[in-house]
C-alpha cells in the first residue's frame, strides 16, 4: 500500500514549480506516487498509512558529483589535520594519534595544508621527511594533502615503500628533493598514484577495504547522500565495491556510478587498452544497475594550484611553470575511443591553460565520432578559466562538475598566493559565468579533499563563506580575497547542481535527482529549513539530516 508522507515543506528539484509541496506518496515499488498538496494527496490516498513530517523540509538525495568511495572510507580513520594551523599544531595531532595507536605499523593522515606549515618564526617551510622523523622517530608517515595531489612522507615511509635517491619521476609527478638532490619527502601528482597509494592499496586486508567502503556508506547516509560519482575507480575499488555489492543481497546502501582511472603512462597502445578495460567492465557490470556501474573514464590532465602543479597559461608568484600530465597529442585518441563506445568521459582540469587542452580534446573527438545526442561528458574542478572556454563549454553542451568547498576561505589564502593575488585571481571559482552561459552544472564535494558533508557544502556554494570554520569573520582577513567579485549559486541553484544536475552528469535522472512521479523515492528529511530560516543555517548542518530513504527505505535515522 502507498504511504504519505504530510505536513512537509518538499522542495522537489523539478522545473515546474519552485514552490514548496506539502505531501509526498510513496507506492509500494520505491517510487514516487505523487508530490503536491496536502488535500489533493488526502482525496487520492485516504487509506494509506501516513507520516506526519511536522513541517519539515524535504529535499531530493543528494548524489555527490565527484567523489572517491574507498578513500573517503579510509580517512574517516586518520586523523585530520585541516584545521592546524602551524607545524606545532600537526606535531601535536600526530604525537597524539600515535600515543593513541602505539601498535600500528604506520601512521595516515589526512588533509594538511601547504600554508600550514608554519615555524616558531612564522615562516611556512616546505614540507620535510626530517620534522616527521623527529617527532615520530622510526614510524612510517604517510600524510595527504588537502587536495590529494601531494602525500608528505617519512624516510621511514620511503625505506618501507623501497624508495631512494635513484627513483625515477614518472610521467605527470615528482619526488621533491632539496639543492643537494636529496628527497625532502614530498611526493606530487602521478608520483603518488604510481608509488604511495599503490603500496597502501597492497598493505589493505580484505575486512579494512570492507570497514572502509562501511564507514563511507554510513557517513554518506547520515548526510542526506544517495548517490556518488566516484572519479578515480581502480582495480581493488572496484573489486571491493562488487564484493560489497553481492553480500548485501545485490544492491549497495548508495547508487555508484564510477569513472575508470586512465594512466597517461606508457604508449597509445596501453592507453587505449585502459579505456578497452573500462568498456568491459561497464558491460560486465550492466546487471548490477542502478546501484554499481562503470560509467565512464578520467584523465587527470594537470595538477593543483595550491602546490604550483596544474597547469597555467602564465607563471606562478615564484615563477615556476607546470608542465601538463597530459598534452593535446597524448590525450586526443583516449576520448575519441571512450566516446565511440559510448563511455562518458571526465577530464579534471583545474589550470586555464589545462581546461583549454581538454576543451580541445573533446572538441577533436566531437569531430572525429560526429553529432550524438546523448553524450553528457565533463570537467572537474576548473578553478582557473578564460571566459571564452566558459562559453566553449556551454556550446559543447560539457557538464560544469564544480567543487565548492574548494572556495572555501580557509583553505583559499594559499591559492591566491601561488597567483600572487594578480588579475588572475578575480577569476578564481567563476560559477556565476557558468551559470549564465547557461553550462550543465553538477555540484560535489571531491571528497575526501575536503569534509563531504553536501549541506556545509552547499553554504559554501551560496554565501562563498567558510564552511570548515563557520565562525571565520566575514570578509576574511587577507584583503585580496574580497577582490573577486563573482556572485554566487541561490540556494535553488546549488539544491539542484547536487541533486538534479548530478543525476543529469551520470545518466540517472530519468530515476533519481528529482521528487517527481515515477521517480525513485529517494530523499532527505532535514531538522533545518534554509528556505524559511535562511541559507546560514546550513554553515553547521553537518547533522541536520534527520532520516534518509533510498528507493522508499528508511536507510537512515538519527536517534
């Protein structure tokens, strides 16, 4: 029998109506009956059993548009660094866990920041293996960037990983090292995915993978999360989620759509036979739809701004230049053969100079391939963009998948300095260009870059505020980074980037994204209302989920 759901404030996500409905109706298959007035839904269901939400607000799922499952799991264990400030402030993080957790054989953290490694004379310094080896003699450190882009690592780190002076800089990364040649213990981009998250991956039982995909699950959930895009799918991920997959009765607690990691190593051979690996994969795994599916693939084409990595048209403040993980020669046959077999493809570009090159790539592969109207390719991140490759990415009809707690003012000082707070940064994070030339937008949280909380993201979204220190005074302190005067998202505008236009970037959303009939039932219930209270009130909504219901299942309830 259908149940109701009354006395709500339902904000649905549908085009046809901004208004709020008051009565939702769930039949018997998860799906959505009817959504509208209370009146209307009393008439047309007077036996169904019902729910009185007590005038609570309502919103669709959230599926977060960028998102790493396994490693989000994983770094709910370690401890978090985001908010030190200095290099006492990590030491005594670190002292701490390791007094906590004496018997592990390593130490992960997660989340510092470069413009946190400041001394006793309130100079940052460059991150060094030696602090690590003082503080925490002998123990193997492995601590992620905010961004993920860098892991700062211990000499007893390297030893373990087998790494010395003599390695070698893969293609797109680097081992830092000092004047002498010496490695100083950060290692960047490709470097890490090749060598530091490969050697952790192999260390991980069966049962931590299994706690890990868990905790991410349940973290999700209790956030109002129904669905992740995950962007970086590997073998022992992917694994990991069938496995999951299949002892829950063939279903997942969320719907995951992945994207394949493509490697820019090797020759056009081996990178093509990558993408022929993400096809078959996505055919293998047609069956488990809608919740685990290989969806498309991703090129990581450059690097961060926040440690001079992505790839820029002009200088850094120090006046270095990155090179691309990635050029147009290199790129241009792995999205004209993903496109052919119909895979989407999702290229993070986060430099200007970068978003032109995978601008130019799929433009190549539109034209190689031909017209096709159901392509729903992508770009992640896009800090740094002309205003002319706004427009081209409108034209090419290329979904805009912003981050926006990346904005985020704690985190945004170190990102104005690599530009040296020049013209440059008054472009930084252009949503209100996106928005008016009318790009796909799809909105996440690139977690665990960041707290993945779809809420405080959201503020973020709608007030450029922080969400990581919710009292941070406003304007911030550091001038320069009231310059940029770009508006906004309304909170309509961000609800439906992370809900409607998510589903829209993934194929779903002729089943998800929208409260509509036919549509799968799957929503959020909040103790917060930002429509009637304001978008503040989602600054500390970490836990104003109140339940959470997947295909018309309660799957969550905060006691």
């Amino acid at each position: 029998m259908p149940h109701t759901f009354v006395n709500g404030r339902i904000f649905t996500a549908d085009d046809t109506s901004d208004d709020l409905a008051q009565a939702l109706v769930v039949g018997d298959d998860g799906k959505v009956e009817f959504v509208g007035d209370a009146s209307t839904a009393s008439s047309r269901y007077p036996a169904a059993p019902s729910t009185d939400l007590g005038g609570r607000c309502v919103i669709p799922g959230v599926i977060d548009a960028h998102s790493h499952l396994g490693m989000l799991g994983g770094s709910l264990l370690k401890p978090d660094l985001i908010h030190a400030q200095t290099l006492a402030d990590i030491e005594r993080i670190l002292v701490d866990f390791r007094r906590r957790n004496p018997d592990a054989k390593r130490l992960l953290g997660r989340a510092w920041r470069f413009d946190s490694l400041v001394d006793e004379a309130g100079k940052i310094q460059p991150p060094s293996r030696h602090f690590l080896d003082r503080i925490l003699p002998g123990v193997p450190v492995y601590l992620d960037s905010m961004d993920l882009h860098s892991v700062w690592c211990s000499t007893a780190a390297f030893e373990e990983m087998g790494i010395d002076g003599s390695i070698q800089d893969p293609k797109g990364g680097r081992f830092e090292r000092d004047a002498a040649g010496s490695l100083t213990g950060l290692v960047l981009e490709n470097a890490v995915v090749d060598h530091v998250w490969s050697f952790l991956a192999a260390q991980l039982t069966q049962q931590e993978r299994h706690d890990a995909l868990e905790a991410a699950f349940s973290s999700y959930l209790a956030t109002g999360v129904t669905g992740a895009i995950d962007m970086a799918m590997s073998p022992p991920d992917l694994e990991a989620l069938e496995e999951s997959y299949h002892a829950s009765g063939d279903e997942l607690p969320i719907r995951v759509a992945a994207h394949w990691l493509i490697s820019p190593e090797g020759t056009e051979a081996d990178r093509l036979a990558r993408v022929h690996e993400a096809i078959r994969h996505r055919d293998r795994l047609a069956s488990c739809a809608p919740y685990l599916r290989v969806v498309g693939i991703k090129v990581i084409t450059d690097g961060v701004i926040d440690a001079c990595t992505a790839y820029i048209k002009d200088a850094y403040a120090d006046g270095s230049r990155a090179d691309p993980i990635w050029t147009f020669e290199e790129l241009g046959p792995v999205p004209v053969e993903a496109d052919k077999a119909g895979l989407q493809i999702a290229c993070h570009a986060i430099g200007d100079a970068a978003v032109s090159v995978a601008l130019d790539a799929l433009e190549h592969t539109f034209a190689v391939n031909g017209p096709r109207h159901d392509r729903r390719h992508r770009l992640e991140h896009m800090e740094l963009i002309s205003p002319e490759d706004v427009h081209r990415l409108a034209r090419l009809q290329i979904t805009a998948s912003l981050q926006p707690v990346h904005a985020d003012p704690v985190i945004a000082p170190n990102w104005h300095a690599q530009l040296n707070y020049d013209e440059r940064t008054k472009r930084a994070f252009v949503w209100d260009e996106f928005r008016n030339a009318g790009c796909r937008i799809a909105l996440g949280t690139d977690a665990p870059t960041a707290p993945h909380y779809s809420l405080p993201n959201m503020y973020v979204a709608t007030t450029r505020r922080s969400a990581l220190e919710p009292d941070m005074p406003w304007p911030p302190p550091i001038k320069q980074l009231a310059k940029y005067g770009h508006t906004v998202f309304s909170l309509r505008d961000a609800l439906i980037g992370a809900t409607r236009g998510a589903a829209h970037s993934c194929h779903s959303d002729a089943e998800v994204g929208v409260l509509a009939p036919g549509r799968s039932a799957d929503f959020a219930v909040l103790s917060i209302d930002p429509f009637k209270d304001g978008v503040d009130c989602l600054a500390k909504a970490q836990d104003a989920v109140v339940e959470t219901w997947v295909a018309g299942k309660k799957v969550f309830s905060r006691a």
